[in-house]
C-alpha cells in the first residue's frame, strides 16, 4: 500500500480529495533524475497498485524553475563508467519506471514548465494527459551524447508516431511547447500563467467521472492499443461493457442522467 509515513528524499508526495500530487523535489538541479529519484518514482508507482484505496487522479509535477531537466550530471558520471552489465541493470530500472507510470491504473496528468529534457519526456509520455505551458523547452537530446533515447522511445513514439519521433529524435533539437502540442507530444501548450488554471479545468472535468469507470476505460483504451489483434478484443469489450452496466457505478450514473442530477461520485473542486 501507499506508505502515507515514507518520508522521500527527491519526491513530495501528497493525497487531497482522492487526487495524489507527485512532485519532483530537486530544484537545486532542475529535479534531475538521479538513482534514488528513479527508485523513489518507482515505488510510488508500483506501490499504488496495491493500494486499496487507490486515488482518482494522479498529477505528477516539479517544483521550482522545471519540471525535469533529464538525467543529474553527477548520475551520467557515474553510468558512464559503467560496463555493459552494469547498464543494462541500470536501463531496466528507467524502463521500469515508465512502465511503473503508463500502467498506473488511475488516471495521470503531467503538469510540464521550464525544461523537459532526455528522459523527462518519459515521465511525461507515460502519462495519460499532459498540459505544460508555451516556453517549456523539450529536447531529445541523445544523439548529441551519442546514445539513443531508447527506454522512453516506447512511450514517446505511442504518443507522437514514427516520423515525428524520427525528426525530434534524430535531430535531437531544442524545441517548444506549440511545436510539442503540434507533435502530440503533450495534450495542451498554454500560457505561463495559465497553466495551474488549464491543469485545475481537465481536473474538474476528471473529477465528474466515475472512479471505476475512468480506471476500467483506462484499461480499456490500453487494451485495445496494446492488442495485436483486433478480433481479440471482442469478447474482452463485450464482457466489459456488460460488467459496468450491472455495477452500482453504472446503475447510479445511468440513474443520475435519467433525474437529471450530478451522480453521487462528482467532487466539488
């Protein structure tokens, strides 16, 4: 279960209103990602999901003049030193931590200012939707290191498609929030002093929605993208659609519309 006493060294962690606020807490280096924040994320994530009590929302975040600036220059010291053994090990825990993110059951938001660079694009890809504002700076900038963005590319290319992630990430170019929101890379690119206020909007619509019907849709839409077949996802939609209908959630909100009242889950944010 989510552990409320953990007290994390790179993360704030807080639950209100069943919304579940992960902030980035390096500011000093634009909360680069070094080993503990990859494992404090990590946890955070994987432990969620045995959680009974699971939140409605989760809204990942950075504090202070970024949301992540990519890899902490004293962690890239250190990996480069590695071997191959050593890197390899060290490549599944990032790959872990995306996977940790994009299979969260409860909806994600990324909320994206300053920089997004290297593998912050896989904290925020991960997740299901992503507002940041006009002057965020993105960069794929492997190539320039001589390396390849390789454990964010499942996440990254799922949202942005194959020839923008060849354009973005054979450049390795420094680009901004339009272009990203042109890209698909994020859902919305607002302005500096919009941001909190576009975040809170798709939150309050987040909010109206039936806790287990979001999660179950979540799974649904992952399902049915993650499938190779698409004749396989028949009998899996079927049964379903037919589990929600027969559920209290679906009785109260099929109830709810036909009285023309809010159901019983909508929280007044």
């Amino acid at each position: 279960m989510l552990n409320k006493k953990i007290m994390y060294q790179t993360l704030i962690v807080k639950k209100d209103k069943s919304i579940l606020s992960v902030s980035l807490n390096r500011p000093e280096v634009h909360n680069a990602m070094n080993e503990e924040m990859i494992s404090e994320l990590t946890q955070v994530f994987q432990d969620m999901v045995k959680d009974a009590d699971l939140p409605r929302l989760v809204v990942l975040r950075g504090n202070g003049k970024s949301f992540c600036a990519g890899a902490d220059l004293n962690y890239m010291k250190g990996i480069a030193a590695f071997g191959f053994d050593e890197n390899f090990r060290d490549g599944k825990k990032l790959a872990v931590l995306f996977q940790s993110i994009y299979e969260c059951p409860a909806p994600t938001m990324a909320v994206v200012h300053g920089s997004a660079y290297g593998g912050a694009n896989g904290l925020l890809s991960a997740c299901d939707i992503v507002v940041a504002t006009e002057n965020t700076r993105f960069a794929f900038s492997e190539v320039k290191l001589g390396i390849a963005p390789a454990t964010i590319a499942p996440f990254v290319i799922k949202r942005i498609g194959e020839f923008g992630a060849k354009e973005l990430m054979l450049t390795g170019k420094t680009f901004y929030g339009k272009e990203a929101e042109k890209w698909h890379l994020i859902n919305h690119a607002v302005a500096e002093e919009k941001l909190e206020e576009k975040a809170a909007e798709i939150i309050k619509e987040l909010q109206t929605a039936a806790p287990e019907a979001a999660r179950q849709t979540k799974r649904l839409i992952n399902n049915i993208i993650n499938q190779a077949k698409l004749d396989e996802n028949i009998d899996f939609t079927a049964r379903l659609i037919a589990t929600l209908r027969a559920s209290e959630e679906g009785q109260e909100g099929m109830t709810a519309f036909l009285e023309k009242r809010k159901a019983k889950w909508t929280l007044e944010i």
